[in-house]
C-alpha cells in the first residue's frame, strides 16, 4: 500500500460568553479575590455558582461569600501537563470543597509529587499576579496547614463588573485522511481532481470516502473528474474569520464537478458576491503553489439546467 498522509491539525476559535447576575458577580470577585457562592432554598451553597437549582430548577440568586481554603476531596496527577493548562509542571488536579461550601470546584493543586496529595489535605487559593475576572484568577491551589480563612459577608456587588468572557477553544490531533483521500490529495499536487465509483450504484464520489455510503460497498476505482462544475447551492458569509485573509461578504459554494455524482465545498470569486447563482458554472483558481483550488470563478458558460443538478443539492 502506497504511504498514507498524516498531519497535525488544529481547530481553534475563540468563544464569547455573556454572563448573567450571578457568573458576573463569581468572575467579578475572583478578580478582586473574593470568591463567592449562592445558597440554594435549603441552605446548601454551590461553588462555583449556578443561576438554577440542580435538584429543584428554581432561579437562585443568594451570594454567599466563601473561604479562602478548603479541603481536598478527591484528586488525579497529571504527569504532562498540555499547552493551556494552569501549571506547567506536573500536579493535581483536585475537588476541593471550600470552607463554608456544600459543593467541590475543580482546580488545580501545586504539589512537588502524587505522594504529597491525599484526600482530606487541606489547601488555599494562590491567586493570579494579574486578574481579569476568569476562573484563571485563581493561579492554582497549594498545601496549606494553617487557620481556616474567615468567611465574611458579601453582597455581590462590585464596581466596574465584569459581564462578559472570551473563552479561546483549541484542538490539536493527528489527522490520516486514509487510502482514498491520500490518493484525492496527491492528485491535487498535480492539479487533478479524482473521485472513486462504487462498483454498486455506480456513482462517483468526490472526495473519496473509500466506500459508498449508500451502498456500503468499498470503492477503489479512480475517476477523473471536472475541473469544471456547477454550483448546486451557496451561502454568503458576512462574519470574518480569524486568520482567514478573506474579505466580507464572500461565497461558499456546493460545487459539483463535471462527472461526480457528490458536490464539494469551495469558495466562489471572481464575481460579485450579490451576483453568484444556482447554476453558475465554475473552474478551479490553483493556489499560488498549485496543490489545490483556492477558489473558483465562473466559466462563462450558459448557467446549467436545474434537472442536470437537482438531484446534487
């Protein structure tokens, strides 16, 4: 078997949050080194906060103030701490039910190896040098032995709250797109487009799967498609995306190519984004490098007739 492709990936964005009464007051705190719970109907005090009762689903409002330390009640090592991570050495991480709390909040604990944890240890909150109203004000927590904290009375209520988050999300794995697309890729270093024909039904899938999805039969015979199509259907994006050098609005476009029988995804240029159609027939624009189509433009070709696409949407 010819050598199959593998790459690291990454998928990242960042995610906005706004906060309602409750998370603004919790980040708000941890800003300025308060930390704070709301007590539910029956006395119990959740930390971190939630704006419902996990057992009744009534709206709780009742801030509490919380102590600085705690006890741990239960714990994992991490051995290898990952990019993002509180530490980046290894550590604990622990459910410590702070000091005046019913529930337990998930952090991190700084200790020098897995035989200085233990269930019952307790600990104290070691804040950020720099605060900005996210659970990363607190730093971690570290092993403490001295007087419990004094938990003192709070209402909530802060100058300059914080009512919103970014929260950066990223994923990092290795990705093999397998035998049939790793042939798909090597033929688009030579600017050729081929699908595989399920020997069943008889149609032609680009990109190839390696089997039919309808038929559930593998597939393995190679097919020359395009480089022209049809664009089936399309959207016009009007929110940039970051690291994409794209202006807004542009298309992305269902382009089915000249003898494939399943349309792909690509972008549409060379005309006005107001002015792309159903039916508009379309060729590949090669990257600078020319291992694959940057974007398509339009042919200039007569629009193709909807019952030669209808069935590709």
């Amino acid at each position: 078997m010819p050598d199959v492709l593998k790459a690291p990936l990454v998928v990242e964005f960042p995610f906005t949050r706004s906060l309602g009464p409750v998370q603004s007051a919790f980040l708000t705190g941890l800003r300025d080194r308060v930390i704070l719970g709301v007590r539910t109907r029956d006395g119990r005090v959740l930390v971190p906060p939630v704006e419902y009762d996990p057992v009744t689903a009534e709206e709780i409002r009742d801030l509490v103030h919380v102590g600085l330390t705690g006890t741990v009640t239960t714990w994992a090592w991490n051995h290898e701490p990952r990019r993002g991570q509180p530490l980046d050495t290894p550590f604990a991480w622990v459910l410590v039910k702070l000091d005046n709390a019913d529930t337990a909040l998930l952090h991190a604990l700084d200790a020098p190896g897995p035989d200085a944890v233990r269930t019952g240890m307790r600990v104290r909150v070691r804040w950020a040098e720099e605060r900005i109203g996210a659970i990363t004000d607190i730093a971690c927590f570290e092993p403490y032995d001295g007087e419990e904290s004094v938990v003192t009375v709070h209402a909530g209520e802060f100058e300059n709250p914080v009512h919103g988050i970014v929260a950066e999300a990223r994923l990092d794995y290795s990705y093999s797109p397998g035998r049939a697309q790793t042939d798909y890729i090597n033929a688009l270093a030579g600017q050729r487009t081929v699908g595989e024909r399920c020997p069943s039904c008889r149609k032609v899938y680009v990109p190839p799967r390696g089997a039919c999805p309808t038929c559930g039969v593998a597939t393995s015979e190679q097919v020359e498609v395009g480089p022209s199509g049809t664009v089936t259907t399309f959207c016009i994006v009007n929110i940039k995306a970051k690291n994409l050098d794209i202006e807004v609005p542009y298309v992305y476009a269902h382009i089915a190519l000249d003898g494939a029988d399943l349309a792909l995804h690509g972008r549409i240029g060379g005309i006005p984004y107001d002015q792309v159609r159903m039916g508009l027939r379309v060729e590949p624009v090669w990257s600078a490098d020319g291992r694959y189509p940057d974007h398509y433009r339009p042919t200039g070709e007569p629009d193709a007739d909807y019952e030669t696409y209808k069935e590709l949407l």
